[in-house]
C-alpha cells in the first residue's frame, strides 16, 4: 500500500473513532477531539517528512568540480590538462568531465564549452551541442571582449556520477585558450580553464 493510500485509511480510521467516542461519552467530546488533532498532525508530519527531507537536500549545494582532457580525434588516450596548459600536435578532441559527488543536484545546469571563433567545435555526444553563430564572451581573454563559438550542454545533473562530453577540435597551429563553465541550482558556477599549444605533428 502507498504512503497516500495509508494515510488515507489511518485518518478515516482516526474519524470513525472521533465519531463514536464522541457518541459513547458525551462529557469527553472534548479531549476526545484534541487527541484526534494531535494523531491528524502526526500523520501529515509523518507524510510530508520525505518530501520534506528531499527539499533540505536540495538547499544544499552540489560540489562539483570540472577536469579537461585532451586526446587525439578519435578519442582514443586522454591526457589530463594539469597547470593549466598542455601541447599538442595536430587535430585534438577536448573531454569535460563533470564530477557531482553530492550531496545535491544540479538543477537546470548549463556547460558551456567556450572557444575563440577561429575554433569549430564538433561534439560527439547526445545532447552536447554547437552554436551555430559566434558570439561575444568577456571571459575567456581577461580585459577583452572577444569573438567566440561555444558548445553546450543542458540537463541536470544528479550526484554520484561523473559526467564525460567529448568535442573535435578544428583549429590552426598556435594557442588555443578554453573556458568552460557549469552554472546551475541552487547556487552553482564552476569554471575550468586551459591553454592548447597546438604544433605540428
């Protein structure tokens, strides 16, 4: 039996017994009454707690955290960007893995996977997508207002996983700077950042 269909029964139940109490001893209709008050409270209390109990836990705010890699366009090994740059020869596919240990969701999040405009963007994942027009974006250069293309995700995303999203890069030789943002609720913004030196292979 559900929790609604339970409750249901135990306040008809608690009625009923309201009602002959009542009938039986006239003189204690009153404290009859009270008591029944008090189950009645106990009972909603007692339904509405896991509701309850999900909502505190979605005041909390997830701790995530974003990781860049880079690999070759097939995506094979994918080397993590530590310090905040790595070289590469040739075409490169970049992976943003979102992580969401908990102890919340992220709701209504957005990824955002920020490039220079000289830069396509060619996402190999459901739901992962690519602008179709360039935009402007005061981030990804400290003090500039640049020329961008940007690739995005939107969905939430629950604790306990680790999210991955995969992305061809289509760019020249010389230093390709990468912004990439998750921001969501309640109250998140993470914010990853690198520097591709793409040379010849």
């Amino acid at each position: 039996m559900g929790r609604r269909a339970l409750l249901v029964v135990l306040v008809v139940l608690s009625l009923g017994a309201v009602v002959f109490l009542g009938l039986a001893w006239p003189a204690k209709a009153s404290a009859v009454f009270t008591g029944a008050t008090l189950v009645a409270a106990s009972l909603a209390v007692w339904y509405a707690r896991p509701a309850y109990v999900e909502w505190r836990k979605q005041q909390k705010s997830p701790d995530v955290s974003l990781k860049l890699f880079v690999g070759p366009p097939n995506r094979g090994k994918m080397d993590e960007v530590t310090g905040g740059e790595i070289e590469w020869g040739g075409p490169f596919a970049l992976r943003v893995a979102v992580e969401n240990p908990g102890p919340a969701t992220v709701r209504w999040g957005i990824l955002n996977v920020v490039v220079p405009a000289g830069c396509m963007i060619v996402p190999h994942h459901e739901g992962y997508h690519a602008a179709e027009w360039p935009d402007f974006n005061d981030e990804i250069v400290p003090g500039e207002n640049v020329s961008v293309r940007y690739g995005y995700v939107e969905r939430d995303f629950p604790p306990g996983h680790v999210y991955k999203y995969d992305a061809v890069m289509r760019v020249g030789l010389g230093e390709l700077p990468v912004l990439v943002v998750l921001s969501g609720h309640p109250s998140v913004r993470a914010v990853a950042r690198c520097t591709v030196h793409v040379t010849e292979r």
